[in-house]
C-alpha cells in the first residue's frame, strides 16, 4: 500500500486535523532545485558607466553642512543620507508576523476557516462575556490571579487574563467564550466569603465583551500609539563684543546647515547685556538643543568667518542625565500602567532631537487611554520636559498576489498622493504557502484620511 502524500500543512507547522488528517505528517526535507539553465552572455554583461566615480564618495564638507560648490560638488550630497536611512531599526515588528489562522471578518462575526475553505467556527460578539476586577495588588500576574481561582473553583486559563496596573493597585480583564460566564463569575467574587478576605478593595464589575479583531479585519483599527522625547541636550552661548558682528553670525548660521555632532544646528536672535556697570556691551547668540555631549571642540570654526571669532564660547550643563535605556524603561512603565501591550519597540539611537517609540495595545480603549493621559505629560526624569503621544489609526488588508500584480503602479501613484497627507504606506513581502497574498498597511493619524485611503 501505497504511502499518503505530504501534508502542506502540517509542514508549514498548523495543520488542523492532528491525527485525523489523511495525508502524512512525517517530517521530510525537501531538496531546493536548482536551475541548470545558464544565462546567455548579453545577459550578464556588464555595461560600462560613464558616472564620475568622485559621485559615491560622500562629501565631507557638505556632511558638516558647509559644501561651496552646492549641486556642482562632484562628490556625493544624498549618499551620508542613504548611510542613516540604511541604520534606522525596523519600528515595525508587525511585517514579520506572517502566520495566517484564517479567520476572517464578516458583518461583524468572525469565521475561522478550515482545510478546503470549510469554516470550522463563526463568532458573534453575544457570544463573549467579559468581567473587569478592581482593587489587586500591583505583583498579581494572569497566572496567580488564575491559580488563586482555580483554589476556589473557578477554572479560568491564564489567557484569559490581561492585566493592568495603575499607580497603587491592578486590575484583571477576564474574557471568555461563554456567553453566561461574566454574570456568575462577577456574582461569585462579589461574595464576602470567596476572596473579600484576601482582597477587602476587590470589586468585580461585568463589561463589554466585544469581539476580537479578525486577521482580515476591514475595519480602521486604532490600538497603536507613538510618543517621542527629547533626548538630553545642552545649550552653548557665543559672545561677541559687537552686536553687527553677532546679527552677522546669527543670520550666517540661519541660513545654513551647520551640523554639530551630526544634528543640524539653529541660533537665537543675539541679546545684549551689560557686563558690569561701566563694563562694555557683550552680545550673545544662543545655539540650544545641542546633543548633550556637546564639547568647546566639537563647535566648528567655520560656523562664523575668521574676522568674526566669538569672544568666548560657553557650554551649558545638560537638562537631565539619564541614559538612553534607563529613560525608555521609565516612559515604557508610564505606557504599560495604562494597560497590557502586545508588542512595543523603542530606539534612542536614532539621529535627530527626539528619541521614539511605538506600542500596540491588546485594546483600543487602552491606546486611546494613554493618549488623553500621557499627552504632554512631564518626564518624570525632567519635568521641564514633556512626553508627546499620538494615536495612531491603522488599515491593514491582503490582496491576492495576481490582483496586486495588476494594479500595483496604480497603488504607487496613489500612495505618494497619501505621503503628502502624511500617511505612511507599506507593502510586505510576499505571504503564504504559495506566496499566494500581498499585505498592504496604511497608517496615520487622522482617521479619516486612513479610512479615505483605504477606499481609494
């Protein structure tokens, strides 16, 4: 007798069926082929390019922002550009999570498919309850809080439980597929004999359950935030004896781009004081948010003309001290008090005045939370600081492959319409068995111009 065919599936590691399925689940290797077929000598001729090899070279004085030859430089203007987009991280965990549990979302119910498109379940929203509990210790986690139930009784999964913290208490959020579970469940902990004892302030309240979004979800979804911080900086004064001289510097470094440590550097309007009562006039040009490693040496020379030598040169103290990783802990415990997130990532390494970060909560009641309390809130490691958040609405869809294919030069002139907007646009590598689907994103912060976008 003949041995079954391969199961695809089980190969590609979620096969539905376990040991029902007809076809083999044996572990097997498959061979990559590999063409023989040589390509013809056109074909990999190389052509000779008649470009200036001066042109991938970058040029070190435009990278220090005083390039004299401008457009007619022959060295390279956009290749120290090219260097740091190539060194920017991936800020978008989401492009490597290309599983498919083939559920979908239709009307408002979620279908869950199986092998041969057989939907093996559908979900409306009536049938979930959930139940929120106030009044928990600030170390319960979802695996105590289920095990001190299951003590009792109440037998509830761990993944069922998403837990929140706040400043002085927790909070659990129990969700399960049991239409009925919530009343009774809230009834039980209400008792002054189940966990009163232990938890005197516990207080268990029955809320919406909702449903959870569906792979294929059509819907703008707006669980995502993104919040930003100054890094630490200081500020350099340069002092001038004569006020033409520093309204020469002023606009001099205005109006070009001047670079300190890699940032570009923008100067105050010059201010004048008195020295001493019968002393001279001293004219200051203020250069703020300098990077806070900031030394006299790294100023360049060249930011004022040889007959324009700033008097003195000094160098503030930086805002705050507190490294790159300490800071984005502290504004992750800030995030994570409002509620369970599903995925963040952070990077201060970033070139420019502000560190970054992106988090994506389990629910969009939490986003939404974190945005109207932590928007512009003092940094508790500098409170002449303040912490922005946006949220941020998302629409994230498969196309077949084959459609994408088709349209897909129309969707790159639509999409630098969107960048105008300032909608970001991604397209995914191709997903699936077969690379079968494309997976398209498009983000911003205004919904409207999302849900536009979308539709275009």
């Amino acid at each position: 007798m003949a041995s079954p065919a391969p199961c695809k599936f089980f190969a590609s590691g979620y096969c539905m069926r376990g040991e029902d399925c007809r076809y083999s689940h044996e572990k097997t290797t498959i061979t990559p082929q590999v063409s023989i077929s040589a390509k013809k000598p056109s074909e990999v001729a190389t052509s000779h390019s008649t470009q200036d090899p001066r042109s991938q070279i970058p040029c070190y004085h435009h990278s220090r922002g005083n390039s004299r030859n401008g457009s007619a430089c022959p060295y390279s203007h956009t290749a120290e550009k090219q260097k740091e987009k190539a060194a920017e991280p991936d800020l978008d965990p989401e492009g490597k999570q290309n599983y498919d549990n083939f559920t979908r979302d239709f009307g408002g119910a979620l279908a869950k498919f199986d092998v041969g498109a057989q939907v093996s379940k559908i979900s409306l929203p009536t049938d979930f309850s959930a139940a929120r509990i106030d009044g928990l210790p600030l170390d319960v986690t979802a695996e105590s809080f289920a095990a001190l139930l299951k003590k009792k009784g109440v037998h509830l999964m761990p993944e069922c439980v998403r837990i929140r913290r706040y400043d002085d208490t927790a909070s659990a959020d129990v969700k399960v597929d049991d239409p009925t579970f919530a009343k009774g469940f809230c009834s039980k902990l209400n008792e002054k004999t189940f966990l009163k004892t232990k938890y005197p302030n516990m207080k268990a309240s029955h809320v919406s359950a909702g449903l959870q979004s569906g792979t294929n979800s059509h819907q703008i979804e707006c669980k995502k935030i993104q919040c930003s911080w100054f890094k630490p900086s200081r500020t350099v004064w340069l002092h001038f004896r004569s006020e033409n001289v520093a309204e020469k510097v002023f606009e001099r470094i205005n109006s070009k781009s001047f670079k300190v440590l890699g940032q570009t550097i923008r100067s105050q309007p010059p201010t004048g004081r008195m020295t001493s009562l019968l002393g001279p006039m001293t004219w200051t040009v203020m250069l703020p948010n300098l990077p806070a490693m900031t030394t006299q040496k790294d100023i360049p020379t060249y930011i004022t003309l040889p007959h324009h030598i700033p008097q003195r040169i000094e160098i503030g103290e930086a805002n705050y001290d507190v490294e790159g990783e300490e800071a984005s802990a502290i504004v992750m415990s800030l995030l994570l008090g409002v509620g369970p997130i599903e995925w963040s990532q952070i990077s201060t390494e970033l070139e420019g005045k502000r560190a970054k970060a992106v988090a994506r909560y389990y629910e969009e009641s939490d986003a939404r939370a974190a945005v109207n309390s932590l928007q512009e809130m003092p940094l508790p490691f500098c409170k002449a600081l303040t912490l922005t958040v946006q949220l941020i609405s998302t629409a994230k869809f498969k196309v077949a492959s084959s459609i994408f294919n088709a349209i897909q030069s129309r969707i790159r002139t639509v999409s630098q319409i969107w960048n105008e907007q300032h909608l970001k646009f991604k397209i995914y590598p191709s997903a699936g068995l077969k690379q079968q689907y494309r997976v398209l994103k498009i983000e911003g912060e205004a919904s409207k111009d999302v849900a536009a976008a979308k539709e275009a």
